[in-house]
C-alpha cells in the first residue's frame, strides 16, 4: 500500500512533505470507494491507496494528478496524521510518559506543522514555495512540543535542549523559507535509478577485483572489492547513497 502520513511526518521537521508523491503515487485500477456504511462517520481523505509496483503500469500523466491528489489531500488523525510518540526527527520522544495526542498533537515550530503538503508549498501554485506564514524552523523537530516553559528541565522537552541550556525563540530553531518543491519528484527518482544501478554493479564485484562505476552517462570512480572485506572506493569519485 501507499505509504502512511504517519510515515512522512519524520521528514524535514514533522512538515508532510513528500517530494516523490508527484511521482510515485498510483492510480486504482478499479472505481474509488463510494460513501458506504462502513465510511460513514470517518475523516479520509484518500481512502484507496495502492500495491507497490502499480506506478509502473501507469502513465505519467496520471502519476501527476494522482501526486496533487496526495499533496492536496488534508490528512486526518484516522489515516495516522501525527506523531504520538516520536520527535519529528523519527526519535522516540523524551518524556514517552507524555505522548502528543490532542490538544498537544500539532505544533507550529516543533511539528508537524501542517495538515497538507500543499498547506505550505502552494506559492506561486502547488508544489512551489510558500508565503513567510509557512516559514519552516529548523532544528525545531528535536524537541518533542516546544512550549518554551522553562518549568520543564528535561532536555528536548518543552524548553531544554540536547546540552541542557533553555532555549529561547532566536536559539530554539533556524527559521527559513519553505522551499519549491516543482519537479523534485522526478530528480529524487533519478537519483534512486543511478543508485539503484550503482548498488548493483558493486554487488556484481567479486573479492579482489574492481570495476569502473557508471550511470546515466556519469563516472562515479573505481571500486575495489578486497578480499573478505567489504567494497570500498579507491580512485576518484564518491556516489552519494550507495552503501
């Protein structure tokens, strides 16, 4: 299936960025659910996702409109929206005992700071940049809800951080501009092919050989495989993701 928002939270600060969904989203094959009884009562904004594998029998068009249905899409605490028990780094939280359900389930500076992808990257259309409204504050995610309330001593808590100093709105985070994410997709899926491809000419590599690393018509170095160790680089080049 389609992977779950709760899942993408743990990215870029707990902000639901995704950029593959403009990409590696699918369309159903089949119709999309009607508002049956067992809908009824329930907030989903997609309620059909998909088998993996299915992007690849689809066209490119439909990838894209399916893409903006996700980005768009507002998600809900019933399709996992949130982080209960984890930092928007994807680490557990520092006080577990205090787990990030309502009302301290959203928060701006700390994340997940938004219910849409498009609820920040929507200037000067959907998938672009955002306004100064939608800044994003980084470094925020280490801590579990910040409230800056210095009555609370645990560090990345509320108000403390990793050294054990409170922090204050100018040491808390780095704020920035929410960033255009316009085909994105496309270069991140590029990026898995050439790794993809990478990875598997070292695998190829038997012990104490080398082979010359090459993808898309780019040189990434020599590879040598010693004998009972693992493959490492010896001549020029370094391809980023590939161990």
């Amino acid at each position: 299936m389609f992977a779950k928002p709760r899942r993408w939270t743990a990215q870029r600060g707990g902000k639901l960025g995704l950029p593959l969904a403009f990409l590696t989203a699918a369309i159903s094959a089949g119709p999309a659910l009607a508002q049956t009884a067992n809908l009824i009562g329930k907030e989903i904004s997609v309620p059909v996702h998909l088998q993996d594998g299915k992007e690849l029998e689809t066209s490119i068009p439909d990838l894209i409109a399916f893409g903006e249905k996700l980005f768009t899409a507002r998600w809900t605490s019933q399709e996992g929206q949130g982080r209960p028990l984890t930092k928007g780094t994807g680490s557990p939280l520092a006080e577990p005992n205090s787990p990030l359900v309502f009302p301290r389930n959203f928060d701006r500076m700390s994340g997940p700071d938004s219910n849409s992808c498009a609820g920040c990257h929507n200037t000067p259309f959907v998938g672009g940049g955002g306004d100064r409204v939608s800044e994003v504050f980084v470094l925020g995610q280490r801590f579990d809800f910040l409230t800056f309330d210095h009555s609370d001593a645990m560090p990345t808590g509320d108000a403390m951080d990793q050294s054990g100093t409170m922090v204050t709105m100018e040491s808390a985070f780095n704020e920035r501009k929410t960033i255009g994410m316009n085909g994105s997709g496309f270069i991140e899926m590029l990026g898995r092919q050439m790794t993809a491809d990478l990875q598997a000419q070292r695998d190829a590599i038997p012990a104490g050989a080398s082979a010359a690393l090459s993808t898309k018509g780019i040189s990434f170095g020599i590879l040598v495989h010693n004998s009972g160790e693992c493959p490492e680089f010896r001549v020029r080049g370094t391809a980023p993701h590939l161990f």
